[in-house]
C-alpha cells in the first residue's frame, strides 16, 4: 500500500466549493487503496488578513502572538476539509503541527524544523482514516506554537514525505507546474515536465513562490519523490529530478528559466553591526557586502518590524532605497560561458540594472521596481522563446 501525501495551496481551498472539490478528488485516490496524507493552506488571502489584523492592534505585534494568530488559518482549511470528507461518508481526522508531532526551534515566524514524532498520524493511517495536517506550523522543544515562514506549508508537507518515507509527495498550486517563469507575467511561458534539483533551488531561492526553498532543500537531501502540478486541472506537473535525461541534457548550456522579485527595500548597514543578524529571526531576500557595509534586501512588508527591531538594538541604517527588485536567469554552466553575460548587459540596458552578478548557476540583475516585469518578459522571449543558443547574434 502506498503512502501519498498531497499538499493543497491556499487557492486550492479558497472557498466551499474548492474545498468540497478537493475532497471528492481525495475521496477517488483513497478508494485506490492508498493511504493518503493531506496538508493544508491557509485559504487564500486569510493569513495577508489575519497580518493586517494584528498591525490593527500594534505596530509591533509580538512574533509569539502572532504566530498564534497566522496557524489559525490553517486550522480552519484543515477542519473544513475534514468536514467535507465526512459528508462524503469517508473517514477523516485534522491535526494541528503540533498534534502532528512536528517539533521545531523556537525562531517565531521563521522555526527550523528540528526533528518529527508523527505517532499520531501513523496510528490513525492504521485505522484506515484519512489523516488532514495543518501545513506551515509546528511546536517548539518549548511547547509554544510557531510558523515555519510566509509559503512554508511546501515544507511541512514535504518533511512529513520524508518522515513517512512516502511513494509520492505532490504539491498541487494554482498553475500547472514549474514554468520558465512566471506564468503570470510572461505571454508564452513553458510548462517544464522534469527540472534538477539544483535548478528549482536556484529558482526557488531567487522568488518564484511556487515552491518554498526549504521544501526543495528537504527533497533534495532526503530523496523526497516530488511531483507540483495543479489542482484546477488533471495535467501531470512538474517531477523534481535527481538526473536529467543524459542525451538531452550532456552540457546543454541554456538558461532554463527567470525568476524575479519585486517591491524589495534594501536597508545598508556597518559591516562593525554584522553581531545583528545572530538576532534578527526576519527572512531576507539576499545579502551583498562591500567595503565596511552590509546591505540586505527585503520585502516591503517587513520594513516597520525590520525597522523597529534596528531602533530597539540602537543599529544605524546608514542607506535606504526602496522599490528595487531582481531578475535571475537561471540555468547549468551559463557563467562558464560569457557571451551569457555580454547578451545580459545589451539587453538589459535599456532598463539601467543597478548591478548586475552571478553565482553558479544564476546572473543577477538588480534594477528598479517598476522595470522588473518588462525585463522578464524580454529576457524570456530571448533567452526562451528564442533559439537560445545563437547567442553570438
Ligand atoms: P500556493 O498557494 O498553491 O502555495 P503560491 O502562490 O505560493 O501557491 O505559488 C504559486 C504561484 O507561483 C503561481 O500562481 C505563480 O504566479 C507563481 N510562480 C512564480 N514563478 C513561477 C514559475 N516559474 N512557475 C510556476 N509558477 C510560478
Ligand atoms: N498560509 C501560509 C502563507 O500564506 C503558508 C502557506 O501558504 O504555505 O504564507
Ligand atoms: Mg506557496
């Protein structure tokens, strides 16, 4: 017998409807004869609303409390869907992280899972039930309740795939898999059937959301059988590979696809404060040094939290610029070959990057907010769309 577990996405749950639609496809699977494993999002937009919520009370929520607040969301998808699955006269039970076992550090807002005693949700696939877990929440050795980060229910879901040494970990979103970029933004974006775990890292690292890096990270490390594909369609998905088909792929310079980032602040601070960041906890979207200065980049959203912090620890910003954002072309050895980089600075100087770097597998473009859609879309119709190799051209 196999053990499934399917992930659903806040858009997935987001209304009574797609909640019953989500159970009558679980009710089809669990009739085949698996055991099914189901973690939950918040429905969409619930945990933006239950933020916005305590900034109503304080501009400085405390990280406990709101963590508190956050895991409510996922509760309600989880005892709905529960709910839902009842009706249909199939047997199901919901479980909050921490009834699930998953135990995390004590980081509020940002836990680090530490290890997971899922006896629960064992005993109950033992009885036949179909088992329903809150996605993006754990308990700490403390015993307080804490979130695993904004997107972290990927996470939990691939953790438990590990944990139960599952046949198959699915991730089912609001698109169709991993595309070249986002599909939201580019005209002709490619659905991609496989990608490299080194690949959808640099991916999801560098802002497309459909999958949390740290799931990645634990596929990656714990050989988690990944599939992401959509719950809005029967369409297979995008499989995370190990090794890509060697004929097709043997040096096969190309970028595979763009990531991006918008709205980001970027506070520079003395390198002489770097002591900080052993307490800072806030998530930030990548670091840069030079000279005596650190900068890091951040989203907009977490400015007064990030900014009060800075206050109370008495830290100088001693720069701030604000919407800034990133564009990343993502691919195997583009920085072993330069004419990547030539065909990157011609095309994006119309819209006056900032700085433009690299690492391994990514070059990085740092420009203004507003211009970061336009350059994906550009840089997608002629690294992707385009043929192209003929980079010479
Ligand atoms: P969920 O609520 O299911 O976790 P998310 O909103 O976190 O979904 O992630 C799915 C979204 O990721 C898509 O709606 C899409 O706009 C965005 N996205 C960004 N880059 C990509 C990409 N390369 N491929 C697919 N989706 C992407
Ligand atoms: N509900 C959480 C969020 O919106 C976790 C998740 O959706 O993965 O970030
Ligand atoms: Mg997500």
């Amino acid at each position: 017998m196999a053990i499934i577990i399917k992930k659903f996405g806040g858009t997935s749950v987001g209304s009574i409807e797609r909640i019953r639609s989500i159970a009558q496809k679980i009710s089809k699977e669990y009739q085949s004869g698996d055991q099914i494993v189901i973690v939950v999002s918040a429905m969409a937009k619930t945990t933006d609303e239950l933020f916005s919520l305590a900034f109503q009370i304080s501009d400085h929520p405390s990280r406990r409390e709101l963590d508190m607040l956050l895991t409510a969301g996922e509760r309600i998808t989880m005892s709905l869907l529960s709910l839902a699955l009842q009706e249909k006269g199939f047997a199901s039970i919901s479980f909050t992280g921490s009834q699930s076992g998953i135990i995390t550090d004590s980081k509020h807002g940002n836990a680090r899972i530490m290890k997971i005693n899922a006896f629960r949700i064992l005993e109950e696939l033992e009885k036949g039930k179909i088992v329903i877990v809150a996605g993006f929440q754990g308990v700490s050795t403390e015993k307080e309740i804490t979130t695993l980060g904004r997107g972290g229910s990927d996470t939990s879901a691939v953790a438990l795939a590990s944990y139960l040494s599952a046949d198959l970990c699915e991730i089912y979103t609001d698109v169709d898999g991993v595309f070249t970029a986002d599909p939201r933004i580019v005209q002709h974006p490619k659905a991609m059937p496989e990608i490299d775990y080194p690949q959808m890292l640099a991916l999801a690292y560098n802002g497309s959301k459909v999958l949390h890096p740290r799931a990645v990270e634990f596929a990656c490390i714990y050989d988690v059988p990944l599939v992401i594909r959509s719950s809005f369609s029967d369409k297979p998905g995008t499989t995370l590979k190990k090794l890509l088909d060697k004929e097709k792929n043997m040096e096969d310079r190309k970028i595979t696809a763009i990531a991006h980032k918008e709205r980001l602040i970027c506070y520079t601070l003395d390198k002489s404060d770097a002591g900080l960041f052993r307490e800072f906890g806030f998530e930030i979207f990548k670091y840069r040094i030079k000279d005596a200065l650190v900068s890091i980049f951040f989203e907009e959203k977490y400015e007064s939290e990030i900014r009060y912090f800075l206050q109370q620890h008495n830290y100088t910003v001693r720069e701030r610029k604000d919407a800034v954002g990133f564009v990343i072309l993502v691919g195997i050895g583009i920085n072993l070959d330069l004419s990547f980089l030539a065909k990157t600075i011609e095309l994006t100087e119309k819209y006056h990057p900032l700085e433009i770097s690299h690492s391994e597998r990514t070059i990085e473009i740092l420009l203004g907010s507003d211009a970061v859609v336009a350059c994906v879309q550009d840089l997608h119709q002629e690294f992707v769309e385009s043929n192209s190799k003929n980079l010479g051209v």
